[in-house]
C-alpha cells in the first residue's frame, strides 16, 4: 500500500477532486499555504494499492496544470524600500509536488 501527497495550486483543487472521485479513488483534502509564493494550496492524502500508483499520477497529471503568473518581488529586508522599484517577474505556477510514501499498516475505525 503507498500514501500518495500531492500538493497543488488552489485553482485546480476542485478538478482534481472531481477526477479523483470519478476513478474511485478515495482521498483527503488539506488547505496549506505555499512559503515562496504565500498563495493557497491544497494537499491531497490518497491511499492506494501498489497497483494503482501509476492510474493515481495520470490523474493528478491530466488535471493540475502548470501555467505563468506574473509576481511583484518582495522588497529587500533591511535596505531603503524608498529606492526600490519592484518589476513583476514570470514564474512558473501549477502542476503538482508529490511525494509517494510506503505505508506498514492502515487502520479504519
């Protein structure tokens, strides 16, 4: 048995939801917050059978996309913020961090 966490961006939370759902994969739903971009994420806890790995990542890869997202830089700590001049950068957004964990012993009460 493997625990799946997958990590995705909060706007294609409800997609991946509902695909998950349709393939009969059971999954629990966390609201996290990412450090470098400060937005929203939604960690996903899936529990599946060796398998089924493989069918859970198409999933996850058919419905979290990765697409640009222009930022402001923070400004920098300490210096003079008055001579700072924030221009907005493109950074790559999206798609999903997953990490597949073994798992000994499953418990339902």
């Amino acid at each position: 048995m493997k625990m799946i966490v997958a990590v995705v961006q909060d706007k294609d939370s409800n997609r991946l939801t509902d695909a998950l759902a349709e393939n009969d994969f059971k999954t629990t739903k966390l609201s996290t917050t990412g450090g470098f971009l400060r937005e929203g994420n939604t960690t996903f806890m899936i529990g599946c059978e060796d398998d089924q790995v493989d069918d859970v990542l198409q999933v996850i890869k058919d419905n979290c996309s990765q697409r640009e997202q222009m930022i402001a830089p923070i400004s920098p700590m300490g210096g003079n913020a008055d001579s700072y001049i924030p221009k907005p950068v493109k950074v790559e957004v999206g798609g999903a961090t997953v990490f597949i964990l073994p798992v000994d012993s499953f418990f339902q009460f």
